[in-house]
C-alpha cells in the first residue's frame, strides 16, 4: 500500500476518533439542563477527559504498549473502548460524578488514539515527518471541533445525536486502521518490559528543549479551546450582538487544522523549530491582546482576530511531536511521544481549572491573558543554544 494512502487513512481515522475529546463540551448546555448541572462543569468535564489522557498515557508510556504490540491493533482496541465510554454520557441516572467519570474513561482511551496514531506515522516517514504529523494533528483539530458543529446541525438537534455519531464515528475509524493498516517499514519493536526505560528520554538535551516548547504551548492550548465559547457568550452579552457560539466555536478551533498543514509545509523550509517558535510567538501575542480585542474590536475584527489565533495557537503543535520524535531514540519512540503528551495534558487540566476558577473573578475579557505564561517560558528555552 502507497504511503498517501496510509497517511490518509491515518488522518481520517484520527479525525473520526477524535470527535469524542469535546463531546461533552459541544452539548454542554443540554448536559446542565438534562442533569442540573452547573457553568463550572465545563472546567470540570473537560478537566476529567485530560485526566483520563493523562492516566492512559502513562501507562501506555510505562508498560510500552505501542512499541511491544502492534500500534494498529492497539489504536483499534481503544477507539472501541473510549467509544463505549462515551455512550455514558446518556445514561439517565447520570450526575457531576458519573459524567465525570465518563469523560475520564473516554480520555484514557484516547490515549490510544492520538499519540499511537502518530507512532503509526512515524513507523512510516522517517522523511517529511513533520509535513505528515502535521496534517496529523490537523485531523485532531477538526475531530474536537466537530461536536460544536454537530451540536449546530438541525439534524441533530437532539444532544443525544451527538453523542450517538461521535461514537460510531471511534468505531468507524478504530476499524479503518486495524483492516487497513500494518505495521510501519521503520518500526522498531521494543523486545521487553522494563517500566522505567522510558524515562530515559529526557537526558536527551534536544528533545527535552522540545519537550519544554510543547509544554508551554500546551498551556495555552486545551484552555484557549474550552472557554472559547465562554468569551463569544460574553463578547455578544457585553455588545449585545447576536452570535451563533456553536457555529464560531466549530470555526475558530477547526481553522486550526489550517496552521497545523501550513506549518507542516512551511517547515520543511525553515525547520521544524524556527517553525514552531514563530507559531508560538504569535500565540503568545494575542494572548496579550485579547483584552485590547475585546474592548476595541467591532465584531468583524473580533471574530477575525480569533480565527487568526486559532490558525496560531495549534500549528507548533505537530512540529513539537515531531522534534520528539526524531531526537527519540531506539525503539522508544512512541513510548517517548506518549510520555511527553501526557505530561503536556497534565500542564492543560492546571491552566483549565485555573481559567474555570478565574470566570467569576476577572472580566472575560482578560482572562486568556495569563495563557500567555506558558508561551512565554516556551520562547524562552527554544531560544536557547545547545552545547
């Protein structure tokens, strides 16, 4: 089989697998209305999927999963799972704890999914690594805004609907790359367990500095996506102008998609992290102007100024993944993505649940300013020289 058409099926796969993540963001208001919930349950569900990622990529990372098993079979086998999980979100009995719960269970399993996904590239593209993560996590960018388009959609305007597709949609793509995907020409297979060899990766000076710039972008990232609807909510409340928040929310995070491809292609030219540090620095500027945006914008400017951060905020995001990767060494390669998207996501539940407590103490048109640390700390280690 051609390699465009592994990296389609890849990239199909991922999108469709990927639509769980915001799920329960996408029909957050039925869910508070269905089961009384309250606003901080936005905070808190999306913290509980990040939780589970975290737990399920440690111990995918400690026990090697990906690189001892076939990552196909183990990508199929979790997008089955974190399907399955996600159908908890209709359960009828369901309170904060149980949905909570749910998210956390769909989060583990996509362990299996996004960073396995990117083992499976890179088994087959040791050239134009970056090129191919990119289009990679573009298909990330539009699994997680796809239920706000769905949620959007008058044919699903049931919130039950959303649910239902999002999980056929894991089923679907679970199957795609079990039938349709064998292992990599340029995989190499980790031989036995040892539960601390992937922490070994870090005294690699290159992919920690990588590691450092992934980190920081990961602040920002997850909670810049989850209170987006937040900031249109209140944009529209403090100008009393009417706008589709489903509809913006959906475009904002899904024209990230966009950056990812166009920072894969651009950094073929400049390299991967001059690419990524540009990214990265425009983010961290908007960051500081969004509260300049939000007094001062007309709606026009505003929404135009969000798409642009949107474009911004993910396209490092893949060229990071791809650093890790190539500075990974051995047979550790997926063990090592694993591990530092775990700890990535672990950096988003603190920036989120920060964000979650600041809504009712800072003006929502200030409260994406303090994203703008982990940006920050991001530029400062990339701009380092290595000995």
């Amino acid at each position: 089989m051609q390699r465009n058409t592994i990296l389609l099926l890849i990239v199909v796969s991922q999108f469709f697998c990927t639509s769980l993540w915001f799920a329960g963001n996408g029909v957050l208001e039925d869910l508070i209305l269905e089961y009384g919930l309250t606003s901080y349950s936005l905070g808190h569900l999306t913290s509980a999927v990040q939780l589970g990622f975290i737990s399920g990529t440690l111990v995918f990372a400690v026990t090697t999963l990906a690189d001892r098993y076939s990552p196909s079979r183990v990508f199929f086998v979790s997008a089955l799972a974190a399907g399955i999980a996600n159908l908890g979100l209709l359960w009828v009995g369901n309170t904060l704890l149980t949905l909570f719960v749910s998210r956390l269970f769909t989060g583990f399993f996509l362990a299996g999914i996004y960073p396995v996904g990117m083992k499976i590239a890179a088994d087959y593209f040791e050239k134009g690594l970056g090129r191919s993560l990119s289009f990679l996590v573009g298909a990330l960018v539009l699994g997680t805004a796809l239920p706000h388009l769905l949620k959007g959609n008058f044919l699903l305007s049931d919130w039950k609907y959303v649910v239902i597709v999002t999980t056929g949609l894991s089923f679907t793509g679970g199957t795609l790359v079990w039938i349709g995907i064998p292992d990599g020409p340029f995989r190499k297979a980790a031989t036995d367990f040892r539960w601390n060899a992937v922490f070994t990766v870090f005294g690699n000076l290159k992919l920690r500095q990588a590691a450092i710039g992934y980190f920081g972008h990961m602040w920002e990232l997850y909670a810049f996506w989850a209170f987006i609807p937040f900031v249109l909510r209140a944009y529209q409340v403090r100008w009393e102008i009417a706008v589709d928040t489903s509809f913006w929310a959906f475009l904002i995070i899904a024209i990230g998609s966009l950056g990812c491809v166009m920072g894969g292609f651009l950094s073929d030219r400049l390299g991967s992290k001059k690419t990524a540090f540009r990214a990265l620095l425009f983010s961290c500027t908007c960051c500081l102007l969004s509260p300049l945006v939000f007094f001062q914008a007309s709606i026009t400017v505003f929404l135009a100024f969000y798409l642009l951060w949107g474009m911004f905020v993910i396209a490092d995001s893949p060229l990071f993944s791809t650093l890790v990767a190539q500075n990974a060494e051995g047979p550790l390669k997926g063990s090592a993505l694993t591990l530092v998207n775990c700890i990535g996501f672990g950096i988003t539940v603190v920036s989120i649940q920060l964000l979650n407590t600041l809504q009712d103490i800072v003006p929502p048109a200030w409260i994406f300013t303090v994203l703008a640390l982990g940006p920050v700390i991001g530029l400062v280690t990339l701009s380092k020289k290595l000995g």
